[in-house]
C-alpha cells in the first residue's frame, strides 16, 4: 500500500496470503528482485497456527491469480533459493 511501512506490509501480507497473524521479530536484510526492493523479516506465528490460502488484494481483477497454492517445505528442498541462503545466513549471526 502507498506510504506503508516494508515491515507493516509484511505483516499484512503475510495474514492476507497465508491466514497466518504474525509478530514481527526483527529485520534480517532486503534483496534486489526485477520490479524493486524484497525486504525480508523474521516473523514468530503461534506454534499451533494453521496455515491456509489466502488471496492478494492486487489480483481482483486479474484474470491471472498469483496465489495458487500454500505448502510448507522441508529447508533441505528450498536450501538451494538464494532468498533461503540469505535467510539462513541472517538467522546465523543472531544473537
């Protein structure tokens, strides 16, 4: 949303794609992409939270939805992302 804080978006984001409401933890770095800037932060959801798919306000009117599908994959099949390798670097040097 214009003049929405990165940090608050993600939030949002994340409740209107997921159905997960999350807590904001803390920054861990942002990334270039090919439309702009990703900023990516760690975020605590309850543990017994239930994941499911949501919908992305910007496709109302797209025939093309963007959102298909919501899974969990075990780190060991997305390690090779370079989005995952950053994350995981990040987690790394926390203290």
């Amino acid at each position: 949303m214009p003049g929405e804080h990165p940090s608050d978006a993600a939030v949002r984001e994340l409740a209107e794609e997921t159905g997960l409401h999350g807590r904001l933890v803390r920054f861990l770095f942002t990334i270039p992409y090919d439309i702009g800037i990703s900023w990516t932060y760690l975020v605590e959801v309850e543990p017994d939270a239930q994941i499911s798919l949501g919908h992305d306000p910007e496709d109302i009117k797209s025939k093309h939805k963007m959102l298909q599908d919501v899974a969990w994959f075990p780190i060991a099949e997305v390690a090779h992302y370079p989005e995952i390798q950053k994350v995981m670097q990040a987690l790394q040097h926390m203290p």
